[in-house]
C-alpha cells in the first residue's frame, strides 16, 4: 500500500502532462574556426553549451587525442559580477573530489582575459535532453541512475562539500552510460556555515529549491541536496518535473507547500521514497543513509559497486585544504597568468607566469641579463628570490619576485614601478621575458 502524507497535495497526474515540460532557455551554437588549439594543448571542436558567464566546449588533446570538456569562464565577468571566491572555492573543491560519478578536472589553464577547465568529457550529453528527448526512464533506469547520484552524494557530503544546484542540467551521460555529476560552481564548504549552524545563501535553479531556501531562514547543505535529488528522482520516472510553472511566484508556492502529483505509473515503493525526499520539514526528511537502506532503492538485492566510494587520494591532495588564487593553474607550468584576479582598471604594469625552473637559476639569470644591459640589478633579501632591476639612467625600475608556489613550481611576478612604465615594460618584454621562458624551457 502506498503511503502519502497528504493525498489531496501528492496525488495521480493527469495523462495530459506525460510531455516533458522542463524549462531551459535554448543554447546558442556559436560556430568554432577550425582548427583552433587552445594554449597549444587542446584543439576547439564544437560548442555544447553556453551560459552567462562561460561557454563548454567538446576539444581534443593534440597529444593523447583525448576527448575533454572546455569549459572557458570570462575573467572580466568574475570580476565583475564579484565571483572570485566562487571561482576559487569551485576549483579547490573539484581538485579534491575524486569518484566514479563525479567529473574529473584535469588541470587549470589561464590567459589575460579566461580561465579553463579542462574535465571529463562525457558524450552522452546530459539527463536533461535524454529526458526532454526521450519521455520518462524505465524504472530500472532510473534506479541506475539515482543510486549512482546518492554514491557521489554521500562522497561530497563525507567530504564536507554540499552542491546545492543539483539537477538533470548537471547530471552528464559517460561513454558507458552511467552518470557524472558536473558544475560545483554554487558548491559549499563547512567554513561557510555560520555560527548559528546554517547556510544562508540564496542560491540553485528555481523548480529544484527546497522550501528552506525560500524561506531564507537558513538551510542544512545535506538536506537540501536530498530535496534536489528528490525532484531529480521524480523528473527521470515522471518524464517532467514536480514543481515547474513559467509564473515563479505560483512555482515557489507550490514548492513551499509540497504540491505535487505523481504520474499513475509510479510505483508504490517509489512514492514512498520521493514523498520522504520532498517532505517540506527538513527536520523530517529523509537522509542519505536512510535512502541506502530504502526498499526500492536496494529492490532487487543489486547496489551499485561504488555506492559508499572512498578513493585513496595522493599525499598532496590529502593536504590540500583551500587553494590561493595562484593555486587554481598550477597545473600550468610556463603560462601566462598576468593579473588573473586583478582588476583590468588597475593602474601599472604587472605580469605573472609559472616555471619548474630553480629560484636560485632564475635569479641568477636576471642578474645576467641586467649586466648584459646594463642596468643595476640587486637582491632583495626578503626571504624569497626576488630582484630589483633599475634602468642605467633611472627611467625605470622593475621589480621581479620569485615565489615558491608547490614543490615544483614558481611564480615569476614582475611590475614595473613608477617614472617611466613603459620602458620598464619594454626591457621586460624585450629583454628579459624571453630568457627566462627558454630557462623554463617553454
């Protein structure tokens, strides 16, 4: 017998809504030239989607010919739109996650003007368009899918990472047809939880909110991840969503109040488990591991071989707490990173890029290269490498640090300082760039 905590709010669907009706604003499909290698390491193939702050696009390894996901966020729109930290956070987080269902992030490249992420490419697209495609999954599917969504779940949260913008949109299909969850980007970590135990930030796609963040009240980040898996769960049996109106005002209230009706088809077992993941009294709903143990999650006597995943993670991913700015492309030796969180209107000449090469080398070779000119150059004894470079008839003075970023890279940050920016810029550019760049072998 099925159980529903209120029968006149989660009742049967009328037959005329089996047509999905998930809102998505259409996605731009911006041609590529051909050809395009970005950075040198990955060729441009085909845009896949694109956003307000960053396009994803399908490229190739010029050297492996793997197959990657690009995603390239706008540095100016960061800075703009104050995103930052989101930036950052986003980055330390994927960095430390590791699980079969959760997409991998390669490495961190950045120009003046965008950052990349270079992830797992997954072909099969994402459960949003197999939805909006295809109609509803068979039940069997759809338990495929949820239980390898509450493995990686139950990872994040063991791990003190809470998505809070889980939905089909974020849910890609691999090679093998099973799911990676994708785009940390409004993920939160245990540090934003205020003293008075909460989250607090409005933040998630409106038909998959739990009634908690729209009462701004503050919120359990578990808690609300199990509601958006809920509508998830609901979305791949029903073949639409639970809470979806174009007029957001009747949505939030029809999410607030737990109005939703389930399709005739939906089994009993399967009621019972999506009513506990929208009960609207997060006090009450169900929990991760009690969703483990549920009978129609566990039907058949199959678990899914990764569910309670736990990596063995390297030494330096064990320590890796938050990273720095610097952190979020030391990946990427030799790269260009001149002002990568610097506000563009800042005045002066500053630029930064990473080596492998010794402290000691590289300062040895901008005395050289200071004598070869010469222009003063003298040590700074600020327990770091660093030079100070002053023009032979004192029209300018450059500044070079060294600094120790990970045990195998650098960071080279030069400014040029007052008098004369440009001729300092030019010795840079001229002169001394390009030797350290051959030093670094690059």
């Amino acid at each position: 017998m099925c159980v529903a905590e209120n029968d006149a709010v989660v009742g049967e669907e009328e037959e005329k809504v089996l047509v999905p009706c998930i809102d998505k604003t259409t996605e731009r499909k911006d041609k590529i030239p051909s050809g395009v290698v970005l950075l040198g390491k990955y060729e441009l193939l085909k845009l896949l989607g694109s956003g307000a702050f960053a396009k994803v696009y399908h490229a190739r390894n010029v050297v492996t010919g793997q197959s990657v996901a690009v995603k390239a966020v706008s540095k100016k729109k960061i800075l703009k739109n104050g995103y930052t930290a989101q930036i950052e956070r986003e980055v330390s987080i994927m960095r430390r996650l590791r699980h079969p269902h959760i997409a991998k992030l390669f490495e961190v490249l950045a120009t003046k003007t965008k950052i990349y992420f270079i992830m797992e490419f997954a072909p099969g697209g994402d459960l949003y368009h197999k939805v909006a495609g295809e109609g509803r999954l068979p039940e069997d599917l759809s338990r495929q899918y949820f239980r390898q969504l509450i493995s990686a779940m139950k990872y994040c949260h063991s791990h003190g990472v809470f998505h809070r913008d889980l939905k089909l949109d974020n849910l890609l299909i691999d090679e093998n047809m099973n799911i990676k969850v994708s785009d940390f980007g409004l993920s939160a970590v245990p540090k934003q939880i205020r003293p008075d135990g909460f989250l607090h930030t409005s933040c998630g796609t409106p038909a998959y909110l739990a009634p908690e963040i729209l009462s701004k009240r503050g919120y359990d980040g578990n808690r609300i991840d199990v509601w958006s898996c809920g509508v998830v769960l609901f979305a791949l049996d029903a073949g639409y969503l639970p809470f979806n109106d174009y007029n957001y005002a009747v949505m939030y209230r029809k999410i607030y109040r737990g109005m939703f009706r389930f399709p005739k088809w939906t089994s009993c077992e399967l009621r019972n488990l999506i009513t506990r993941m929208l009960d609207t009294n997060p006090n009450t709903r169900i929990t991760i591991n009690e969703i483990m143990i549920d009978p129609w999650f566990i039907h058949g006597g199959f678990m899914d071989s990764v569910v309670g995943f736990e990596p063995e993670l390297d030494n330096y991913l064990t320590k890796v707490k938050e990273l720095n700015a610097f952190d979020l492309i030391s990946f990427a030796s030799g790269l260009d990173i001149s002002g990568l969180f610097k506000d563009p209107s800042d005045s002066g000449f500053v630029e930064r890029f990473l080596s492998r090469e010794r402290v000691e080398r590289i300062v040895e070779k901008v005395e050289e290269v200071a004598e070869i000119e010469r222009v003063v150059a003298n040590k700074e004894e600020n327990g770091c490498g660093g030079v100070r470079v002053d023009g032979s008839d004192g029209n300018f003075i450059v500044l070079v640090g060294v600094y120790r970023l990970t045990v195998d890279f650098v960071v080279i940050e030069v400014k040029s300082m007052e008098k004369e920016v440009e001729s300092g810029e030019r010795f840079w550019r001229d002169k001394l760039r390009p030797v350290l760049i051959e030093l670094a072998g690059k």
